[in-house]
C-alpha cells in the first residue's frame, strides 16, 4: 500500500531527490573541509560522483538531467547572489580605495588576457570568438567567501592586504558581471555583429543597473518603512526576496541573465532602508538570508558536479585545457597582487584573489544556457574543462593564501598607497 501510495505522489520523486542532494551535499562539503579544503570543492566532487552511479546503474536518479533539480539549483543561485549583494553596498563600492581598484582592474584584465590566449592556443580551429570571450571571462571571477575564511584563520582579516583583497573582491564582482553580460549578449546578437552587440549589451546593463541602484535607492526607503506598518509577524523575509526575485526577473526582461538582477537588488537594500523592519524581528536581513543560501546553494553546487560529461573531463585533450587554464588563471590572478601598491605583500594579495569557487561556478552556468546558431556555446569538453581550471584554482588559492600569509609577519592596516 505504501510503495502503491508512492508510485502515485507526484512529490515523491522529488522528495527522494531532495534528500539525496543535501545529504550527498553536507557529505561531501564536511570531507573537503576536513581536507582542509573549500566545502564547495566537496559539493562539486559528490555531483560527480552522483553522475558516476547513474552511468553505472541505470535506476539511479540521474540528477544533472532532473528539471526538479534545475529549478532548485536555480533558485539557490539566485538566492546565493542576492545574499553576495547584500554583503556589500554602493557607498561601500566608493570607497574601497585606489588600491583595491587597480587589483581589481588587474584582475579582470590580466585573467581575461591570459584566457584568451589559452582558448586561442588550445581550442580547434574555426571555434568562435566569443567562445574564447567567454573562457576568459570565467577566469575574471573571484570567490572572496574562501579567501575571506583563510583570512580569519590566520588572523589577517584586518590587515591591509585583507583589506585590499575584500574591497577589490567587490569591484571585481561587478566588472565580472559586467564582461558575462557582454559575452552574453554578444552571443544573441552575433548575427548582427560583435561589435553591436557588444556596444548594445553594455549599454543595457549599465543602462539597467544605474536605473536599478538609483530608483532602488530611492523608492525602496519608503517601499519598506509602509511594510514596518503591517502587523503580521515575519515580514522582512519574504519582502526581501519578493524584491531580489523581482529584479531578477526584470533583469531577465531586459536580456541579462537573472544573477545581474538578485545582486542589484542586494546592493540596493542596504541597513539603513530596513532599520524599522530588522528593529522589530530582532534580525537582519543578511542574518534572515544566511539560512536559505546554507539550504539552497549546495543544490547548485552538487548539480553544476553533476552536469559534468565525466567521459568528457577525463580525455586527455580535456584535462590538459582544465590544466593549462588553471595554470594561467593562477598567474592572472597573481598579477594582479601587484596593484596593491607600498606597505603590501603583492603574494598576499595574489593568491587571495585566486580562488574562482561558486563565482566561477556562476558563470559557467550561464554559459550553458548560451547558443550561438542553434548550437551550444560550450561543448561538453569545453564545460568540462573550464570547471576542471576553477576546481584547481579553488584548491590552489586557499593553500597558496595560506602558505603566503606565513612567509612573515601580519603587516599593519594602513592606507595603501
């Protein structure tokens, strides 16, 4: 009666799904952390091993081919940079120094470069441009979140380089936003030409941010002291994501991909427009948020695992692009130390900026969704191999931050020059 019941509940298929993610997901984070490295390495390493035992037995969920498990993932990422926007505001962006600024330009430009030289050298030839665009652009992201929890291990978090790293990592998520933006677009409009698109692509996604951060800025103070006057308890929750999946959607309209939208609408919900709302529940939004990424990001993380062609990642040509990729958005990011300026350990700094984690993670999965004449952008080899490079570079950045925050001594928080 029971398997019977089963058979017949539409959920059931979906709740053994659930199941199966987020316990192969906290499996998998807790042995990496054991490891000593990221969570988010784990939770990827368990998507393919998930991908792994549906090849081997065939009644095995096949969980990268599960529109149950797109829609979570999907909603976890959107939730995840929504709570990314949040960690940061505009005038937190103002003045994040000179310093942070040039690493941050450094860290686009450098990795950018070095993707396209890597993609020219090692793609056949007749691939399209904008393939090695979009490979150079998955080397621009940053992951702060892995280097931030280095730093605090070896108490550096208030040291300049920390300081630098944080404020840099900021800047850098938009201008890596930014180039996704533009690869995208150009990509929908190649017909019309690159240049074009590109031109057109920019301009509507500094067009949409600009009107999303200042009309946000303004309408949202009086949008959400009329919501303190409900009377139903738990209010804040709810009205902030309302407003995250709005402008994800609007984002969505207006030809960007969703994330642009969620962490606008992160940025725009600073401290001061929710005071009368987080007074009352006795909690912050960040701190209302920080649940629903623990529950719904994994899901992304496991299922981007789970969508790698393992048969893919293992050929030989495979691997040596995931190696080769690695190897340069390692030196990219090393580069970009170097902005830092006197008074810092450009090694510091470098390695800090290493890790691509769920930032790089991000990217690839827009790029999945991308066709270029009908055709997919990546190739199961080309998606394999660039989430090889961002496991590397997510493994090497905290164990390289690591090893150079102990060749000396912390160095005091001043102002860079």
């Amino acid at each position: 009666m029971f398997l019977a019941f089963l058979a017949h509940d539409p959920l059931a298929g979906t709740l053994m799904l659930l199941a199966l993610l987020w316990l192969s997901a906290k499996v998998g984070g807790e042995l990496a952390v054991r490891l000593r490295l990221p969570a988010v390495t784990g939770e990827l390493a368990v998507g393919l091993a998930l991908t792994a035992l549906h090849r081997t037995w065939a009644w095995f969920p096949a969980v990268g081919a599960s529109p149950e498990a797109e829609l979570l993932g999907g909603l976890g990422v959107v939730v995840l940079m929504f709570a990314v926007g949040l960690e940061s505001s505009v005038p937190q962006m103002m003045k994040v120094g000179l310093a942070s600024l040039r690493v941050a330009l450094l860290g686009v430009v450098a990795p950018m470069a070095a993707g396209l030289a890597g993609a020219w050298l090692l793609l056949p030839a007749g691939s399209p441009f904008v393939l090695d665009l979009f490979i150079g652009a998955c080397l621009c992201a940053t992951s702060i979140g892995i280097s931030a929890q280095v730093l605090r291990e070896k108490g550096a978090s208030e040291s300049i380089e920390g300081r630098v790293i944080v404020g840099a990592a900021v800047v850098d998520d938009v201008l890596g936003l930014l180039v996704l933006v533009a690869v995208s677009g150009m990509v929908g409009s190649a017909a019309g030409g690159l240049g074009s698109g590109l031109a057109r692509t920019l301009a509507l996604a500094l067009g949409f941010l600009a009107a999303a951060l200042t009309l946000g800025r303004l309408v949202t103070p009086r949008l959400f002291r009329l919501a303190s006057r409900f009377r139903g308890e738990q209010v804040l929750l709810p009205l902030g994501l309302g407003f995250a999946f709005l402008l994800a959607w609007l984002g969505s309209l207006a030809g960007l991909a969703s994330i642009v939208g969620a962490y606008a609408a992160g940025l725009i919900l600073e401290p001061a427009h929710i005071e009368d709302l987080e007074r009352r529940e006795q909690h912050t939004l960040e701190e209302l948020v920080h649940p629903l990424v623990t529950v719904l990001s994994p899901l992304f993380f496991v299922l981007m695992g789970a969508k790698v062609d393992l048969v893919a990642l293992f050929k030989p040509a495979t691997l040596g692009l995931a190696a080769v990729l690695a190897v340069l958005g390692v030196c990219g990011k090393y580069v970009a130390g170097f902005g830092g300026g006197r008074g810092t350990r450009a090694a510091v700094i470098g390695w800090g900026m290493v890790p691509r984690g769920e930032v790089g993670l991000i990217f690839v999965a827009a790029g999945a969704q991308l066709h270029m004449n009908g055709v997919p952008l990546l190739s199961p080899e080309v998606q394999a191999g660039i989430i090889g490079a961002l496991l590397i570079t997510t493994v090497a950045g905290p164990v390289g931050l690591g090893w150079a925050l102990q060749r000396g001594q912390r160095v005091p928080a001043e102002t860079p020059l």
